[in-house]
C-alpha cells in the first residue's frame, strides 16, 4: 500500500489536495498545513506525490502549477488570468469528441483535463470601476 509509506507531511499535502474542490498551488497547500513546514519541503511532497500518481497538477499558461486529486473527476476548469482563482466546473463536450479523435488517430484516451482562462467577475468590475475612475 503506497499511502502507508508516505511521511506525515505528504500524507498532509494529499489531504489537503484530495479535500479541496478547486486546484490548489503550493502556496494555498502551505497556509493549510498546521505546522508550517518550510515551503521546499512542500514542493518536494508535491513532486513526490505528482511522480507516483497521487495528485496531478496543471500551469493554465502562468508561471504556478495548481494539484488536483488524481482520482478526482470530471476535471474541468476556469482559471482567472488576473486573479488566479480557480474553479471546478461540470459539463463536458469531450465524449463526442473522445470517439473521433480515437479513431482518426489510432490513439487510446485514458483522461484530460480541460479548462478556459480568462477574467472572473470580480476582476471584470474593478477593471471597469478603474476605468470608469479614470475617465473622470
Ligand atoms: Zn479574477
Ligand atoms: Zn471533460
């Protein structure tokens, strides 16, 4: 059984990933974590974890890595380019697409991950009140 081998702090980091309904990235993980271990040791478990298939992660095109839970589903995201908040989504279109892509390229689909990037309401408005602001 691999999570019996796991150390305290890995077992808290998949925890963490495994309870949360949005991605986290190493930072939000570290806040969580009670005994504040430093934020390398993290970043190792999270390494540690990603490399056995515990938790997978993705980038959404900046510079920080989100983890997910490995087993969760379906894995659906929006991420705000501005603000990063990240939310999990349901509804998918892929089924459709899964059989052609399939068969026109001899390829066997085990997952995917798809997500939209763009700008969250929140981040909509302060850009319009910013811009309302300096017109006057
Ligand atoms: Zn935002
Ligand atoms: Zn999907």
């Amino acid at each position: 059984m691999v999570l019996k081998r796991l150390t305290t702090l890995r077992k808290s980091v998949l925890d963490i990933i495994d309870s949360s309904s949005a991605p986290l990235n190493a930072e939000n993980i570290h806040g969580k974590l009670r005994d504040r271990p430093d934020l390398s040791s993290v970043y190792r478990s999270l390494s540690f974890l990603e490399e056995r298939g515990l938790i997978r992660s993705v980038s959404f095109e900046c510079e920080t890595r989100y983890y997910f839970g490995a087993g969760k589903e379906p894995v659906h995201f929006i991420h705000c380019k501005k603000c990063h908040r990240t939310e999990s989504f349901h509804g998918c279109f892929a089924t459709e697409l899964e059989e052609s892509v399939r068969d026109d390229h001899d390829f066997t689909i085990t997952d995917h991950v798809f997500y939209f990037i763009g700008i969250c309401g929140d981040c909509k408005r302060k850009m319009m009140e910013e811009l309302e602001g300096g017109k006057l």
